[in-house]
C-alpha cells in the first residue's frame, strides 16, 4: 500500500522562508565559517564584557 | 567567616570558586550540593543523541574542591534557619547527606553567609504522565540524557527495519520553559536520522506552549538578516520547515499516556498528539527548602515566594505587561529578609514572566516561564561573590558589583547537529536578556547587539564552549580569566 499523496500548501510550514542551496552550502563552507567564527566570538564577546561590568 | 553555597551548578560553582579565590584561607567556603558531580548542562543535548558520554560532561567535585580549599558536603538543604536556635546563635541550613557511606544523616550546617544557588526542581509531578519512569523522556540531566538516547537508538533500530517513528519534542506543562534545550533537541534528532538516511520515517512534532515560535521564553526577539529585521518566529518556523519538523504552539500539555499527549490550547480547545518518542521540558520549580525563625517558626513564605524560588531585591508587585520594567528585576540577589542571604542563578525568584501572560477561555494560563541561561547564571553567581567577598574584607555591607537582566546581554548557541565538518548551530545574542521597552521602543532590545545566525561555526562554537567551561570549572590554569 502507498502512502496517502502529501500536499503542503496551506500547512503552517508552507510558508516560512526557506534557504536555497547556495545558502546551505555557505553555512558549511570552511572558509566563510572560518570567517564567521572570528566575528561571531568578537560579537559574543561584545556582550559578554558588557555583562561583566 | 564561614560563606555556605548551596548548589553546585553553574551558578553556584562560579559563586564558591570566586569566593574561595578572594578570601583566601583566612575563611571558610562551604558548598552543599546533593550530586557528587559537576555536569556542563548544555551538553546534554549530545548525550541525548548519542554524541557524547556522562563522563566527557561531569567530573567529581570532591577532587576539585580538595585542591581549592573548599568544603565539600554531598548533600541536599532541607531547612534554613537564617537566625539560628536555642542552642546556635548564628544562621544555619540542616542538611541531609546524599552519598552512600553518609545517606540519611542530618547536620546542622552554620553560616555567615548564604548563597542559594539550588537551580530548578524539574517538577515532572505537575504534568500527570510526565517524565522518564512515565511516560516521555527529559535531558535535562545527565542520567535523563542517556536514558533519553537509548530510548532513541531503540526507534533508531525500528527505523532501520522500515518501521515509522513519531518524534514529539517541546514543552510538557503550559508554563514551562528551557524551550531552547527542547528546540536543540529536535534539531540534532533531525540531524542525527539525516545522517543515517532515515528521515523519510521520522515524523517530528514540536509542541510549545510559546505564543509563537521563537519566543523562547523572552518574548522573541529581532534580529539583523538578509537586509531585514527579522523576528525569531520567522528564523525557528524557517529551521524547522527546511528540517520537516511540523509544530503545535500555543499548547498548554496537562497529561501524557503512553503514545499520547494531551493538550490544551490557548483557544481552548482541549487535543492530543500521538508518539513513539516523547522529550518534553518539565514545569521547574524551586526546592522544597522550608525556612525558619529563631523559634522554630515557619517563616517559608517570607523567604520564598509560592513557586519556591527565594525571594530577592526584585519588585514582586502584580502588575499588568504593559507597565513591566527592567527596573522590576534584581540587581544584587540580596533577601530582602535576611541581608547575609543571597539567591543565584536559576534559584531566585523572578518577579513575573518575560513573555506575556496568556490565558485561555478555560482560565488556564498558557505561557513560558523566563528562562534564566547559563551565562547570567554565571555572572550573577560571580557578583554576588565578589559583593560577600568586599563585605567581609571591608565589614560593610555594599554591593559594588551589580548583574541586572534588562541590562545585561546573554549569548545563546543552539546547536543543530554535532559534526566538525557538517555540524550547524544557531548563534544567538540578545541584549538585553529583558525587553528594555523604554530604552528601545522599538524592538525592546538593542538591534545591534542582537546576532541570529546558522552555520558550521555555531558548531564550533558550542564546542569550543563545552571545552572551555569544563576547563574553568576544573580549575584549570587561568580559569578566572575566561568569562562567565
Ligand atoms: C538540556 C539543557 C540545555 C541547556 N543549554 C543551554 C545553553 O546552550 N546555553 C545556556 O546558556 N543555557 C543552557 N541551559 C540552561 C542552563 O543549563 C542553566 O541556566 C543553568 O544550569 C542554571 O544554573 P544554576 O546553577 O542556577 O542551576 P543548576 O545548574 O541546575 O544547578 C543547581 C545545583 O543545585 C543543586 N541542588 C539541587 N537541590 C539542592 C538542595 N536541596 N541543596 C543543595 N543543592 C541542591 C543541584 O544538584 C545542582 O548542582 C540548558 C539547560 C538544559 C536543561
């Protein structure tokens, strides 16, 4: 037996953006998130010193 | 002086490791804590999912403590009695021993100075059917993780024979909180069936008692994308769309059976959801610490508040959303009973919830608990150390160190799948932890300090946080430099 036809349309989760390839493989590209693994540790700092005040 | 910290959390640690490093040998730090572990908590999600062992996340206080000059009791507060008896002139705490050569032996333990640094009770009893030996799973410990990641390599092997698995994943009470170790959950399972090419057998389900997703227990936020200011319902709905994980929110979960969940929503309907997995956040509440006078009466109520969080320099006045502020939100975790008595971490009282109170027709109230993460956590366990330290030292009672949340910022990363090469996490930082709707009427928080992004770099992030942690509370060379 086959399983009933899935239609998304009008679900809650039809609608939300979602990314493209080229976005999913930037999010694991080792150059770029080498990149943003140095911004992202100097944006959390930021944060933390401010808390630390 | 004798400080006596109870609880060796996050909070606590920090507080008992600050506190022995300024006072030196000249006074006596005292940790009472019922596990004779250490546990990194964030990293239990990987335990839930096979990741990592017990072992790679806790390590033994005793060793530790020993090497700083730390008193170490293995052992739960059952009573405090900050003005002491007949017989004790200054405050105490009876204990109860919890380690096996000493179980069920009480100790009267005395103090000058308090520091309650207890977390929360996960109280699965507020949920009928909830909670591992019932009928869902939890991480929200070790032992819970790794009964939580058998159960799941159990509907793992049924998937590998073609077998359907129904994953429910969020929140199990209408006022729990922690949605985001819940929503790292959901995550790495996806993760996890995509690695092994089953993901087409999996359907997961995530249930929320959170108005909408990405409330997390703060009210949401925004955050800087794409050239937008998005707000966190459009990033969370966004991850789980792109992960086939569908969602049930505004869910207020009164009971669970076995395979079945049933809620209520805020419209006031009353529904259920089937499952095979079930992990679902309990309602947390205080310890069942009760608090007495000189004359041995029960003075429960003046020190801790109806959740049995302890009460501390918060504004507790009932008021409605619209007239909340940051000012509401303590500054030194002092009691404003007893001025030697400080709260931390998870253990304070907050004076109301951050996201807005919600209730259904049915009068049940249907919305998330604040959160209080690790990092505040962290650095109010640290300031409140660093205040008792300069009292003793000084003998006056001034807090030169403050640690507000709707002043300080908190970094958050959500891990989405643990892999060096194709793990991704969620990097998130909100400043403040509170909406500051006066300050920034806007968006309640500033929007550029605010980050929200996903990538292999979260990954690395967690991880390298995992290390670090585990290094500063080990003691390690150079632990008091790395932050909170
Ligand atoms: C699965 C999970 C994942 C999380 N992930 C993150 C994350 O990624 N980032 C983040 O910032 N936060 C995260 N958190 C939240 C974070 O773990 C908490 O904010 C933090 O643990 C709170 O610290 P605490 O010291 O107040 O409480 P706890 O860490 O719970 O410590 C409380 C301590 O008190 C002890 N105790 C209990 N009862 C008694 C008693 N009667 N007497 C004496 N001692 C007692 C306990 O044994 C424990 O040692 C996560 C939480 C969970 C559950």
């Amino acid at each position: 037996m086959t399983d009933p036809k899935v239609i998304r349309a009008y679900k809650d989760e039809y609608y939300p953006p979602v990314p493209t390839a080229a976005t999913k493989r930037m999010r694991t590209n080792i150059f770029i998130q080498l990149y943003k693994f140095l911004m992202l540790n100097y944006k959390i700092m930021r944060i933390v010193v401010k808390g630390h005040s | 002086m004798k400080v006596l910290v109870l609880g060796a959390g996050i909070s606590g640690h920090t507080a008992a490791s600050f506190l022995k490093k300024k006072l030196g040998k000249r006074h006596e730090v005292i940790v009472v804590s019922p596990s004779q572990y250490y546990q990194w908590v964030p990293s239990n999600i990987w335990v839930g999912v096979g990741r990592m062992k017990p072992e790679q996340i806790r390590f033994k206080l005793q060793k530790v403590y020993k090497r700083w000059g730390i008193i170490f009791k293995q052992a739960k507060a059952v009573s405090i009695h900050p003005e002491g008896d007949d017989s004790i002139s200054s405050g105490y705490v009876t204990v109860e021993y919890t380690s096996e050569e000493k179980a069920g032996i009480t100790e009267k333990v005395e103090y000058d100075y308090l520091v309650n640094a207890t977390g929360p009770r996960l109280n699965f009893d507020a949920t009928e059917g909830l909670g591992p030996g019932k009928n869902t799973l939890s991480v929200c410990s070790f032992s819970h993780a790794t009964e939580a990641w058998e159960a799941l390599r159990a509907s793992i092997e049924k998937m590998e024979k073609g077998e359907k698995q129904r994953f429910l994943i969020g929140t199990g009470s209408p006022t729990s909180t922690c949605q985001g170790a819940a929503f790292e959950y959901a995550l790495n399972i996806s993760f996890e069936l995509k690695r092994r090419k089953l993901d087409h057998l999996a359907e997961i389900t995530w249930i929320s008692n959170e108005y909408e997703l990405g409330d997390f227990g703060m009210g949401g936020a925004f955050v800087k994308r794409g050239g937008y200011v998005t707000p966190t319902k459009i990033f969370t709905e966004s991850i789980f769309a792109e992960n086939n994980i569908n969602w049930i929110k505004r869910a207020g979960v009164y009971k669970v059976e076995p395979g079945l969940a049933h809620y209520e929503t805020l419209a006031g309907e009353y529904k259920t959801a089937g499952f095979d997995f079930a992990m679902l956040i309990p309602a947390f509440s205080g310890h069942d610490i009760k608090a007495y006078d000189k004359k041995g009466e029960d003075i429960t109520s003046v020190v801790f508040a109806p959740n049995k969080f302890m009460k501390v320099d918060a504004d507790y006045t009932q008021k409605p959303f619209e007239e909340w502020s940051v000012d509401d939100w303590p500054q030194t975790y002092q009691s404003p009973a007893y001025t030697n008595m400080y709260a931390t971490g998870i253990a304070f009282a907050p004076p109301h919830s951050i996201s807005k109170p919600m209730k259904s027709p049915n009068g049940t109230a249907i919305f998330p608990a604040p959160p209080r993460t690790g990092m505040p956590s962290g650095v109010i366990g640290k300031i409140v150390a660093l205040n008792i330290a300069h009292q003793i030292k000084h003998g006056k009672i001034e807090h030169k160190h403050t640690a507000n949340m709707g002043r300080m910022g908190a970094a958050c990363i959500v891990s989405a799948g643990y892999s060096m090469t194709k793990g991704l996490g969620a990097t998130m930082t909100v400043s403040p932890v509170v909406p500051d709707w006066d300050k920034y009427p806007q968006w309640g928080r500033d929007i550029k300090g605010t980050v929200g992004e996903i990538g292999l770099s979260g990954h690395w992030i967690k991880l390298f946080l995992h290390y670090m942690f585990l290094h500063k509370a080990k003691g390690y060379p150079f632990w008091w430099l790395l932050p909170e």
